[in-house]
C-alpha cells in the first residue's frame, strides 16, 4: 500500500465552481501535512500546510481528520489559473517528506 | 538568488555514460534532499543530507547512485552507467525544521 494516495482525478470544473479532494495517508504517526501545487513540467511549490483544526489561505481550506488519516483541500471560486497537479504531502519524521501522485484541476472558462 | 538553484535544467545523455548534477540550496538551510519524480507520480525520496552528512538513503537509490554534499553547502547526484529507466525528473529541496521545503526547478534527465 502506497503511503500515500490521491483520486487521480482529472477535475475539471467551470470558472467559479467549487472543487474539493482528498487523500489518504497510511501511517498514523505522521505528524505534518502540506498541499504543495505542481504545475506541468514545473517543480512542485507549497500551497499550505495542513493543521489540525483546519485551516484557510484565501479560496483555499485544508482540512485534517487524524482520526480517519485523510487530508482535504477545498478551492473555492475557481479561477483558470487553479490548473495544476495538486500534491497531498505528509512528513512522518521531521526530515521526510512522502508524496501522493497527485490530483488534477483543470479549471474552465 | 534566494531560491534552490539546479543545473543543468535539462541533460539527455547515452545508455552507459555517468552524469553529474548540482544542487545549491537556500544558503540558510542545513537540511538538502534529493527526489526523483517520473511522469504521472508523485516525486520520491532518494536521500537526505544535513549539513554534510548523509543521514538516509533510499532503496531507490541503487549502488550506480551517488550523492555528496561537500562542505554542507552544494550538493551532487551521480549516476553511474545510465540506464534508460533513470531518464525522469530529479528535484532538489532545502528546508530547516519541519515546514515544507523549497524545491529547485529540477534536473531532466533523458537517457537514449
């Protein structure tokens, strides 16, 4: 079983729209959580790190639920510029991150 | 620069030869990481440096793999006889504590 794992997607959403996703992360004593976005041919980039009683950056919420090891990430009034491959990432140690293969978003005009 | 500087960006080399890439990470940051990402997958560990020392190697990281980091600041990926399964991405990234890290644009290499 993978460490961590994400619906493929692809998501494709109008302009405005609302979109959310999930993954899952196997190890339970993973203590750190991040969404990072990757766009085509480009190095992945932190959009936010994930906290415990959830959190927002703008259109963006990360929610955490410990309990059932899944990460969320909701964008909210999508724009085109939201395209991209998000990462779902978790950090059991301090030094080492595990990555999903992502989830895609092709925002529409 | 204040960003994770790669080079080369792009190297398309022959099955067999060795390739070398460089890594300078954010000069603050003591911790270095190699990942290697292949088309459709999530990038994946392949070691781990702080400061100097290697502290982890992946089993990804066969015997033809080689990392240093000299001094605690730059940093080098070797690869020894390539093979045409090693052509993917290979990321480097900096951090300090256990934030996200910043990762360079990354090295694509191509073996033919």
């Amino acid at each position: 079983r993978k460490e961590v794992e994400q619906d493929p997607g692809p998501f494709n959403v109008p302009e405005g729209a609302t979109v959310a996703f999930n993954c899952t992360y196997s190890n339970s004593a993973s203590q750190s959580f991040f969404w990072y976005r990757q766009d085509c041919r480009k190095e992945p980039k932190l959009l936010m790190s994930v906290y415990s009683s959830g959190n927002e950056d703008g259109r963006f919420t990360a929610q955490l639920n410990r309990a059932s090891q899944y990460i969320s990430l909701l964008i909210r009034d999508s724009k085109l510029s939201d395209s991209a491959t998000y990462l779902c990432v978790v950090n059991k140690r301090d030094y080492k991150l595990s990555f999903g293969a992502g989830t895609t978003v092709t925002v529409r005009a | 620069d204040t960003g994770v500087s790669q080079d080369p960006r792009h190297k398309i080399t022959k099955r067999g030869q060795n390739v070398t890439f460089r890594c300078d990470p954010i000069s603050e940051h003591n911790r270095l990481y190699w990942y290697r990402q292949t088309l459709g997958q999530g990038p994946e560990f392949l070691t781990y440096f702080q400061n100097e020392a290697q502290l982890e190697k992946s089993r990804l990281l066969s015997d033809r793999f080689s990392a240093e980091r000299p001094k605690g600041s730059f940093s080098t990926l070797e690869i020894q006889r390539t093979e045409q399964g090693d052509s993917a991405m290979y990321l480097c990234a900096s951090g300090e504590g256990t934030m996200g890290y910043t990762f360079g644009s990354g090295t694509r290499l191509t073996v033919v």
